[in-house]
C-alpha cells in the first residue's frame, strides 16, 4: 500500500459494525403485498370505472353512493365518506348535487340535528340499476378469469379486511 492511500486510510474513522438486517417474516412481506395490491387495483378500478361511467355523466364515487343506498336503504351522510372515496366535505358537496338531479333525497336525523340522512329516490334507483351491467363489465375488465366462486372467495376476504379496517377507523375516532 502507497504511503498516500496508508496516510488517508488512517485518517478515516474506523468501520461502523455492520449493521444487523434481519429478512423480514413472510408475513410482514406478504402484508406489505397486500398493501400495494390494493394500491394498485385501487388505482386500475378507478380508471376504469372512470372510462366506462364517463361518457353516461357519472363518476366513480356517485356510483359507488347510489349502489350503497340501493342496497342499504337510507343511510347517514358520514355513513357514505368511506365508499365514495371523498372526504367529508366532498361527499357533501356530491349528495348536495346529486340531490339537485333528483338521484337522492335528504333529511335531518330526528335523533341528531346536526346528521344528515340520504335516501335513495326512485330515479336514482333506476339509474343505479342501469349502471349496474356498465360496472359489472369494467371490473369483470379488471379481474377476468376469477370463476364465480373466487369471485365469493375474494369477496369474502375483503369483508374481512374492510371489517378490520372500519375497526381501526371507529378506535381512532373515539380517541
């Protein structure tokens, strides 16, 4: 070694210990998966919901209010923030417009003034039930080849993941 490379070399801090990197468990990858799995579908449903509701006038998260109130009857306004995928605000602003289309109608919780209860109307209902094969088909785009008891398979372990997932949102709510 050169007198040049010994003097620098010296003049460097000794080596840190190797820092200790464990492989992370299977599980902990398979989450992280998970995770970008739903980013990613999220992301390609989207899309194309937006390129087959698009040219009818509608938008992916006034869809996903009709077909919630079409299947579970009236509902509270707060009730909606997570299917529409708007915040809180931007479901107001969407119920406010669609109710002026006559698609939804509006009232005050008699239990809590300050809520808001949306119910389906009889045009909304129509055009939801028209939209329905539309929607149908975009995510049959999305996930083509799952046969019909996959399709109950993976519905089925989504219910599960959302209902951990209204679990944590419910506990941060109440502090």
């Amino acid at each position: 070694m050169s007198s040049d490379v010994a003097a620098a070399s010296a003049a460097l801090p000794p080596p840190a210990e190797p820092a200790v990197i464990q492989d992370p468990t299977v599980r902990d990858r398979n989450l992280r998966e998970i995770a970008l799995r739903f980013s990613y579908l999220r992301r390609v449903v989207l899309t194309e919901l937006t390129q087959k509701l698009a040219p009818l006038g509608v938008t992916p998260p006034t869809y996903h209010l009709l077909f919630r109130l079409k299947h579970d009857g009236e509902l509270p306004q707060q009730d909606l923030v997570a299917d529409s995928g708007l915040d809180a605000a931007g479901v107001s602003r969407l119920i406010a417009k669609i109710g002026k289309e006559g698609l939804v109608a509006t009232r005050v919780d008699p239990n809590d003034r300050r809520r808001r209860i949306v119910k389906l109307t009889d045009k909304g209902r129509r055009l939801e039930e028209s939209l329905a094969p539309v929607v149908d088909a975009a995510i049959r785009n999305v996930v083509p080849g799952l046969e019909e008891d996959e399709e109950a398979q993976l519905l089925s372990l989504l219910d599960k993941a959302v209902a951990g997932a209204v679990a944590l949102q419910r506990a941060r709510e109440q502090g």
